[in-house]
C-alpha cells in the first residue's frame, strides 16, 4: 500500500487523485468521507485565503493577546477560498479509491470568495491564479459555507476525540476553518476562541510547535520538508497538496524525532496559547 513514508521516492504527481469538492458533489465526497474516518482518523489540513491584509493595531507582536486580535481582524473580513484535507493511518496510509486503486487527498472549493467586490491582496491572488486556481469557478460552483458545516460536523470529522488533525503553524488556517464551520465571525476573546478550537478540534497538533523539540529545524513548510528529505508533490499553493506534504512532513517528524509518540504536544498552537 501506498505510504506517506515513500513521497521522497518515485511517486508524480498523478500518483495522487486530487478529489475536488464543489457543491454539487459536496454530500456524496463527505459521506466518502464519512466512510473512512474510522480507519483514517489523522485529518492534515490547509488553507487557502486572500492572504493577511489588516494590520495590528498595536505592536507588541508578541503578546498573544494581540495576536489573536490580528487574526480576528483578518478572519472576520476575508473568507475561505479553499480547503485541503489528507486523511491517514497511524503507518501513513491514505485511503484507495477508483479502479485501479489510487490515494486520494479532497480538496474544498469555495464560493464566498468574490474577487470582482472583496478585499484582497492583489500579488497573493495573483499567485493562485498562477497556481492553477479558477477563482471565477470557484465563485459560480464552489461549496457554500453553511452547507459545508452541516454536513461535515454530521460526519464526524470535527468534534471526535477520535480524529487527530494534523497542521503547520495553523492558528490562520483553524481561524478560517472555525470561522466557516460556525458561519459566524470569530469570538471576541482568545479564551473563547482557543474553548472552540477544542470543542471542533478535540485533538490537534501543531507541525511549527513540534519543531522546538527538534534540533535545528527552522523556517516554512516547504524548507522543513526539504532538510526532512520529504519531496513535494505537485503545485504549491493548492490546499489539497499542501495538506498532503504537511501528512508527509509530520510522519517524518513523528517517527525521526519522538520515535512515533507525539501525543504529549496535541492541544499547543504555535503562536496563540491555546
């Protein structure tokens, strides 16, 4: 079977099946998904979004206090354009599906984006068109947000103490996700967004907070991945793809430095103290 410890092999890119998520498929891939959460219950994710644009009011940047308030005053005005999920075994098998059998990793496109009347960052969505990101697409077909959050806390994804989600420097990334599932903007206080974190989240670890028990392991995903010898598959900046190499980089990390127990550190953000 296919394993996330082979990425750095010779596996392509059309190795992977990017199962793309719209509105009109969007209750047939979550009963997918739905299908297999109990033998794939490590979720890596990431997001997609118009990149940071309003500015902290304050500058004592290392207060988290202020920090949540910058990434409340982001997540409140922009919206989630895409999310990519990468469903895993505790080996870093992915689940098989179509004839013949590939691994699949979903990837959610969502309408709520308007690039002709939202505020964005005009370089960063340039990058996602470049990427490959049919943002017009996405805005006629895409998946609504309330709809997304009915159906995936129905199936079991979020809110499972089962379910172990996996991310890199995240507290963006769960903002926008939080944001999504609840349909409404973030609390107001970090107490009360780090208690809903918990409640959706039971179970998360943060890739950037491992990183400070590992010795000289600094900087973005893809340099972690590339001193970890992890090979990228495929484009950046797609959701999909990323959450896939954030699997990979974490079974690398898991296995290489904690000798495969991590569970001490679930539950710690980097950069929020939740």
């Amino acid at each position: 079977m296919w394993s996330l410890h082979n990425l750095n092999g010779d596996f392509a890119a059309d190795s992977v099946e990017i199962r793309e998520v719209w509105d009109s498929n969007l209750e047939d891939e979550l009963s997918l998904i739905c299908s297999i959460i109990a033998d794939y219950p490590f979720v890596s994710m990431d997001t997609e979004f118009p990149a940071v644009l309003v500015p902290s009011a304050v500058t004592s940047l290392n207060s988290f206090v202020f920090k949540y308030q910058n990434l409340k005053r982001n997540v409140d005005v922009l919206k989630l354009i895409q999310l990519g999920l990468t469903f895993f075994d505790s080996s870093g098998h992915l689940p098989h599906f179509g004839s013949p059998p590939r691994p699949c990793i979903w990837q959610f496109n969502f309408r709520e984006f308007d690039a002709a009347r939202d505020i964005f960052d005009r370089s960063h969505i340039e990058l996602l068109r470049h990427s490959g990101m049919d943002l017009e697409k996405d805005h006629r077909l895409g998946v609504t947000a309330d709809r997304f959050s009915e159906l995936i806390i129905s199936s079991g994804v979020v809110q499972n103490d089962s379910v172990q989600w996996i991310t890199f420097y995240s507290f963006f990334d769960l903002g926008y996700l939080l944001k999504t599932l609840t349909c409404r903007n973030l609390p107001d206080s970090q107490e009360d967004f780090c208690h809903s974190l918990r409640l959706y989240f039971p179970k998360v670890y943060d890739i950037k907070h491992l990183m400070k028990f590992c010795n000289n392991l600094h900087g973005g995903l893809n340099k972690v991945a590339e001193d970890l010898g992890v090979a990228r598959v495929g484009t950046y900046h797609q959701a999909g793809l990323d959450s896939l190499l954030v699997a990979a980089v974490f079974m690398k990390l898991k296995g290489h430095f904690f000798h495969g127990s991590v569970e001490r550190y679930a539950g710690f953000l980097c950069g929020l103290c939740c």
